[in-house]
C-alpha cells in the first residue's frame, strides 16, 4: 500500500464575486467540466430526471392516482423508456436540490479560477432557497413525487439523502470560501439527520429510514448521514457527531457478505447489489475510517473495494450496473467509479489508474460534444436524454473531482 494521499488541493480560501460566467470565460481548467457546468449554467439547472413521471398531470386523475401499481409502472416505465416523453405528458424541467448540493460540491472543490466565487455563491444561495420547511434542522428532498415498491414519497418530502448530499456541498463550500454560514448550514442539516428520521435498532447498531415518512432500513441511506456527520464533526470539531455515527456504521458493517458486498437494504426485495450504491457505502464507511483509524472498518473497506473494482467495471473503465452482467453502462455508475477509486487510492496503487480510465471513458463514451451527459449505453442503443441531476451533476462532480487532484493529468480528458 501507497502512503495516504490527501484528496486536499492545497489552495487558499478564496473570496466571493458576484459576475456571472458566460461563454468564453474560462471557468475551469479542464475543457470536459468546463463544458458539462456550462450546460447547466445556461439552463438554470433545471432539467428532467429519471424519475420524474408522478409530475404529469396523466398520473392525477382520480381513477388512477390511488393506485400503487399504477404510480409504481409510470415511473418505471418512463425510467426506461428509449425516448424522452415528457414533453407529450405535459412534465416540465425542474431544479433538483441533489442537482445544485454535487455542482455546489463539483466547483467548490474544482481549481480555482476567476469565476469559480460567484458560481458557489449562486449555487449555494439556490441551495438555501429549496431547503424544506417544517422539519427539525435544515433538509431536502426532490421535486417531484416517488414511487418505489415499499413506499410513496410526496414532492419534497425531505430524504437523509439529498440532505446529506446538501450538508457535505456546503461543508466544501466553505472549505473553498471559509464563510461561516455554510458550516452552519452543514451543521443544521445534521441535526436533520440525528433528529427527523425513523430507527431500525438491534444489537448491531442502528439505521436510520430513507425519509421521516417511512420506515425503511436502506444501507447506503443510512451511511449517507453517517458520512455527513463524520466530516461535519471533523470540520466543527464536534466528536460528538462523530460517535453518533459508529452505530450507523456497524449496523451496515454486520451486514457486508463474504465476498465484500453488500445488499441495497434489509427488506426480501433488496437483496441486490449495484455499482453506484456500493460506492456510495465504501466511501462513506472510508470516511468514518480515516477519522476514527477503526480496524475493522478499514478492514471492511478493502475487502468491499476489491470486489467494488474486480466486479463492477471492465477493462477500459466501462461501469458495469450490476456484478452479473456488463448492460447498461450508467453515467451515475461511471461518475461514482471516479470518486470511489480516486478516494480510495491510498489503499490501491492502480485506483489512481482505474480512476483516470473510467474517467477518460466516461468523457470518450458519455459527453455529447454540446457538454451534457448521456444516461445510459444499453444493449442495443445509447439513451441520450440529458437529465441534469442523473447525469449533468454527477459527471461534474466526478470530473472536478479528478481536476482537484494534482497526480492525475486531467488535461487527458480533452
């Protein structure tokens, strides 16, 4: 194993400045992510999303809006669907708080330039304005309704998800700019976390569910929030939040497989592994493990990341959705391998390599020439719906992630 390297640029704080960027002023160094933020600067980050199909008027008719099936098969079936129909089922682009927590995350932590200031200002000032009422500490959620199999989120319910997602953006922010406000933020919607959503106990810790509305025990979920506690506490310098998330972390841990997976959750239905998930757990547990040194974590960590890179990505970077088979190549898969491999480099000597190859085929395969992101290669065609909070926003957070690292040449990119 390598000596640790520090994910930290090295850079200063900067300031805030209020000009806007346009077309011809370099924002970042690298051309992809240049492009990629200008694509959703110029939308207003508003876009369409995956799972955006409860937002047609179709699916509120009165016959049909009761029924879980029904809201269960739009959503899936507009999900998959080759071609983008939103515009005949009347569902309008919305701005997607996960959308503005990773591109505020993305430019805070990309190298500076003249105009990187007021982009986190206007990003992180957008943030503030969809935060949700109602709950104790500061929360988001999405804009549009959610049906999965186990439950039924309403608009804007507030999830630990996005909430975490939000809370870690404003932590980078304020690493970049060292307002005072972000860290407040950040540790507002940890109170969030500890207080509004609902507990799984046993004698192996504790999950927290998806949103205060259910009572689910969704791995990743829970090790989101753990996540944001560990670095708010850190950059706080709160060890309470830091201990509040070790129940959080060996609840999951209990539950790794023998080979190093882990399921998506506890119920018989989610018993499945996925690519971006299973990132989303290595990194978060790799974060509890660098603040505590726990052994057995860490130990989790390598055993999870072994399979994570043996099973999930092919030999020229391509992410694999599923350990069992190669289709669809997802752009939320690829952008999760780049931040999976880069923060796990100093445990790999070939993660920094797999990182800048998944990269490189994330930006060869998946980037239109116009700057967005394509959603998925399938079998038999290519869906290049742009969806700015599935793709736009992941894939700059992935590439300001490989920008933000100095060992990595990222002018390679193009």
């Amino acid at each position: 194993m390598r000596p640790e390297v520090s994910l930290s640029s090295g850079r200063p704080p900067g300031g805030i400045i209020s000009s806007p960027a346009k077309r011809g002023t370099r924002v970042v160094s690298s051309p992809s992510l240049e492009k990629a933020i200008l694509y959703g600067m110029e939308r207003g980050w508003k876009g369409f999303d995956p799972y955006d199909a409860l937002l047609s008027p179709v699916t509120t008719l009165p016959m049909l809006r009761r029924s879980r099936l029904f809201r269960l098969a739009c959503t899936q079936g507009l999900k998959r669907s080759p071609l983008n129909l939103r515009r005949l089922l009347r569902v309008s682009p919305t701005i997607n708080s996960k959308t503005l927590a990773l591109c505020l995350s993305g430019v805070s932590r990309a190298p500076r330039s003249v105009e990187t200031g007021a982009m986190i200002s206007s990003l992180g000032s957008l943030l503030r304005e969809n935060c949700v009422p109602g709950w104790p500490g500061a929360c988001w959620g999405y804009p549009f309704p959610w049906q999965s199999r186990s439950s039924y989120l309403p608009a804007g319910t507030p999830t630990v998800v996005v909430t975490a997602f939000a809370g870690e953006a404003f932590l980078d922010a304020h690493a970049a700019t060292g307002d005072d406000r972000c860290l407040s933020m950040a540790l507002t919607a940890c109170r969030f976390v500890r207080d509004a959503l609902n507990r799984t106990v046993d004698e192996t810790g504790v999950c927290l569910s998806y949103s205060p509305l259910d009572r689910t025990a969704v791995y990743n979920a829970s090790l989101l929030g753990a996540r944001l506690l560990v670095l708010a506490g850190q950059r706080a310098r709160r060890p309470d939040l830091i201990e509040w998330a070790r129940p959080l972390v060996t609840y999951v841990l209990a539950r790794q497989r023998q080979d190093g997976s882990w399921p998506y959750g506890e119920e018989g239905h989610q018993g499945w592994t996925d690519s971006f998930h299973t990132g989303f757990v290595l990194g978060a547990l790799d974060v509890y493990r660098r603040a505590t040194g726990d052994r057995p974590v860490a130990d989790a960590v390598e055993r999870g990341a072994r399979f994570y890179a043996l099973r999930f990505f092919g030999p020229s970077g391509e992410p694999y959705y599923y350990p069992h088979r190669r289709f669809p190549y997802d752009i939320h898969s690829a952008a999760q391998g780049v931040l999976t491999f880069l923060q796990l480099r100093d445990l790999f000597r070939d993660f920094t390599d797999r990182a800048l190859s998944v990269g490189r085929w994330m930006v060869g395969t998946m980037q239109d020439p116009e700057g967005f992101f394509y959603y998925q290669v399938r079998r038999t065609h290519t869906v290049k719906i742009p969806y700015m909070r599935w793709s736009q926003a992941w894939g700059i957070r992935a590439l300001a992630e490989l920008a933000r690292c100095k060992d990595i040449g990222h002018e390679n990119l193009g």
